[in-house]
C-alpha cells in the first residue's frame, strides 16, 4: 500500500524516524518501526519513495504479559489506519 504524502510530511516522518529509539534505518529509503506508544500499538516497514511512502509491512502489535515481551499481531491493509497510528505517534500532522 502507497501513503500519498507532501513533501512536508515526508520529511516530518523522516525526522521522527531518526529521532525514534524505536526505528531503523535499513536504507536510505527504508525504515523499520514500532508504534509502542499509541493506542493500538503497530509495526511497519515503510520505504520512502517518489511521491510518498510505501507501506511494506504493517502489523499490529500485542503485548504477552507471561513472556514479557512484544509479537505482531493481526496484519493492516488499510492507508487509513496506519496514517491515523503515525498522526497519533506524532509523526505526521494532516
């Protein structure tokens, strides 16, 4: 999936995602992150390209209390939801 973003915001979310403990950079254009601090936790793979972003990955993320630690979850298809989780991480501003 392909998030149609500005200019502007494609350098709002470059600069979250450097400044994210939580985010790597794989590449010039690609980043992989996690979403931990939003309602509904989410993981993504986003690659950077002309015009945008493309989603390459994008799965919620649960909480296992008993192993302490983090899995993905159900996978998201839906542009809209992974804008509203980067506008809800601060990431992006609409």
């Amino acid at each position: 999936m392909k998030l149609k973003l500005t200019e502007t915001q494609t350098e709002a979310l470059k600069k979250f995602l450097e400044a994210s403990e939580d985010a790597e950079r794989l590449s010039d254009r690609e980043y992989v992150a996690d979403l931990y601090d939003i309602e509904r936790p989410l993981s993504l793979d986003l690659v950077f390209v002309r015009g945008g972003v493309a989603v390459d990955g994008a799965a919620e993320l649960l909480y296992d209390e008993a192993q302490d630690g983090w899995y993905m979850g159900q996978r998201l298809d839906a542009p809209e939801a992974v804008l509203d989780a980067l506008v809800e991480a601060g990431a992006l501003r609409r």
